[in-house]
C-alpha cells in the first residue's frame, strides 16, 4: 500500500489495486479526465494525512492557513493488506528493493499503527549528514542510498578567531547555499568567482546545451547535464513573474533575468559576454525598480530599466537557483550582498571542521552548503588574514 503521486495527480494503492488517482468521487478512481482530480503542481506545499484501514483509504488534505480540512477519498477496499515489509520515504519498497523513487521534499511524518503513534519524523542534520530524527525511538533514519541534501538557511554562531579563512570554496555543480537574504528588488550583489565546470572543446568555453545532453546520453550518471547554471539567483515557480537571476550562464554565455522580462544576455558592446572557465571573475549587480545594472570584471555588460517590484518569496541562492534547479560548477572568492541601501551580507570563504562554508561577518555566523563541500575542494588556508572585497 502506498501514497504516491503520476501523471501530475496524487494518487492511492492498496491491495490489489495497483494505483487510482485521487478523486472527490470514490465511484470515478481512474477517470482520467474527471475535473475533481486532485492536483499535483511543481513546487507546492502539500500537508495531507493519509489512513489506510480495511473498507476505507483516505486522503485529506489540511489547509495551514485556516486548519480547514478536506477529505479526498479514492478507495474503499474491505480487505485487510499487511505486505510484510517495512515503509519506505522517498520511494516504494518493492519486496525489500526500493523502487519508484521521488524527488521532493520532506517537512515532518508522523505514523500512526493501530491508533499508536509509531513514528515522529523531523527533519536534522547531524556532523553534516542530513537525516530523519524519530522523536518516538529517539533515533536518526539516514538515507540507505545517497546522502539526503537539506535546503533550508543551515546558519551557526561563531566567533570570528574560530574561522579558518581560505581562498575559496567549490561546488562541483551539486551544492548550493542558501544566504538568508530574500530575493527581491532593490538588491545588490558583488563577489568574485570562477567557472569550473568541464570546458567545450579545449578551447576554455563552458559546455553548449547541446553537448551536454550528448555527455547525458553518453553516461546517464552525469550529474552535469543541465541547460543553465545559476550562480547567484531565486524563482518562485507558482508565479511567472518571480523571476531573479542576478548571475547566469546559459549556452556557454551570461545572462540575467529580472520578473517576467525574459533572459537577457550580458553584453561587452555587441558580443555576448562568454562563460570561459578556470579565470577570475569580479561582479557587481543590482536588481531594482526601474534600474538593472551590472559590471562584469569593470565593464558595464547589463543596463535595463525594466519597471516594477519583484519578490519572489524565497531566498537568494549561491551556485543554484532557489528551487534547486541550474546548479553550476563554481568557486567563491567571497560576496557581498545588500537590500535597500544596508550591506545584509559579506561573506568570505572559510574552513570549518574540514568542511568549505561561508563566514559572514555581518551576522557573525556561518552559512554551511547543502551537500558538504570537502576539504578537497577549497584554496589554500589565509594565514592570518582575511579577504576582503573591494
């Protein structure tokens, strides 16, 4: 039995019925074109409870806002199911093998059995392994195949003699952190990076989209394949207008993008500006009302004056977009990030307990990426000093 979602509709299984899409009406499980269908949309926040008993599978659904509830039932099977397995999170457990895995996210679980509470999932981190803590066992569940990635602002306290400054951190085009800062208008943002990810031809240029998915098909295990990297940047999928990619690259080119105006290709006079790897970077750019500037290494490459606020709810990332999605192979040299007018962020690469993070000097704490980076993939240790971006 299992509660899992296809087709872009959640659905129900149990017994011997394989999967029913979730409906209003019991008597239409199946109907495809039924209007009553309960949707699945990319990017929604789905707080459900889910009791499957003999004669009745259930799903409702709870509205936090108003705690209004809803009852979406499916199935009404009589008989009594036990599999003889062990629940899976993230995927089925198909006779111990898991299978039908999904990609999203979870907030807390709770498990019920015989109306005893069996389960009190929450979500933790611990020596930088994010995994479920049981609140009812007192014990942590880790992922038995990949490590779990966490996606919230993972922040910590430090005094600054406790930082190890080094000259960088490095994703390798799997990481992203998130800086806490919302990503809305009147924002500016000024750092220096590198592209790192694999070049084109020999010749320095960042992979076409093209040869990407060549290498995808070539080694379906590439985790490179992607059409866009984001190395600064936020979207709110729910809303066409919440767009704020303050620094992409796309093609082998930068660009930027500012609510619903479209990509807009960094420009040195009339040459897109490229994405060429393995060199220095500087950049300074500012999303606001009216005024879109950018200098790309001291030259203006971006000057719109698109008008209208931008919000897109989520936070800015550093090496992906908000939502995961675009996620570049990079380093950091250290940003600085400010919201209306007051520096919010100036965060310089460190080293702490062998693990790349950013030390923000302004909160005085560090921000640690989701997955770890190694110590393999920092520069070198700044004796005795700091950096500092001018």
């Amino acid at each position: 039995m299992w509660y899992h979602a296809a087709g872009q509709h959640v659905g129900l299984g149990y017994g011997d019925t394989y999967w029913r899409p979730v409906t209003t009406d019991p008597n239409k499980a199946g109907a495809w074109n039924d209007a009553n269908l309960y949707p699945l949309n990319y990017g929604d926040t789905t707080h459900a409870r889910v009791s499957f008993a003999a004669g009745s599978q259930t799903l409702t659904v709870i509205n936090d806002e108003t705690g209004a509830e809803k009852i979406w039932t499916s199935l009404s099977k009589a008989d009594s199911v036990n599999t003889g397995r062990s629940l899976y999170v993230f995927a089925r457990n198909n006779n111990g093998v898991p299978d039908v895995y999904s990609v999203s996210r979870i907030y807390f679980l709770k498990i019920w059995q015989d109306g005893v509470l069996v389960r009190d999932f929450r979500p933790c981190l611990k020596n930088g392994i994010a995994g479920l803590y049981d609140d009812v066992s007192k014990r942590i569940f880790y992922s038995l195949g990949t490590p779990l990635v966490f996606n919230n602002v993972h922040r910590q306290s430090v005094k600054p003699n406790e930082v190890v400054y080094v000259e960088y951190i490095e994703s390798d085009g799997n990481n992203t952190l998130d800086t806490g800062v919302p990503a809305r208008s009147w924002t500016r943002a000024k750092g220096v990076m590198m592209w790192t990810a694999e070049d084109e031809d020999g010749t320095g240029q960042m992979r076409t989209y093209d040869r990407e998915s060549h290498l995808y098909l070539e080694n379906t295990a590439a985790v490179f394949w992607r059409q866009k990297r984001a190395y600064l940047g936020a979207r709110n999928l729910r809303d066409s207008n919440a767009w704020f990619s303050m620094l992409h690259e796309s093609d082998a080119a930068l660009l930027s993008q500012y609510g619903n105006s479209g990509e807009t290709n960094l420009e040195n006079g009339s040459a897109n500006v490229p994405a060429t790897v393995g060199v220095m970077n500087s950049f300074d750019v500012t999303f606001a009302d009216g005024s879109q500037t950018m200098e790309w290494n001291g030259t203006q490459v971006l000057s719109t004056n698109i008008t209208g606020n931008v919000d897109t709810g989520n936070n800015l990332c550093l090496f992906s977009s908000s939502h995961w999605r675009w996620r570049s192979a990079a380093r950091c040299y250290g940003l600085k990030i400010w919201q209306d007018g007051a520096l919010v962020r100036d965060f310089k690469p460190c080293l702490v307990d062998g693990k790349g993070m950013l030390y923000d000097t302004v909160t005085e704490s560090i921000y640690r990426p989701s997955p770890d980076i190694p110590a393999s993939r920092v520069g070198r240790i700044l004796s005795g000093t700091k950096i500092f971006i001018r």
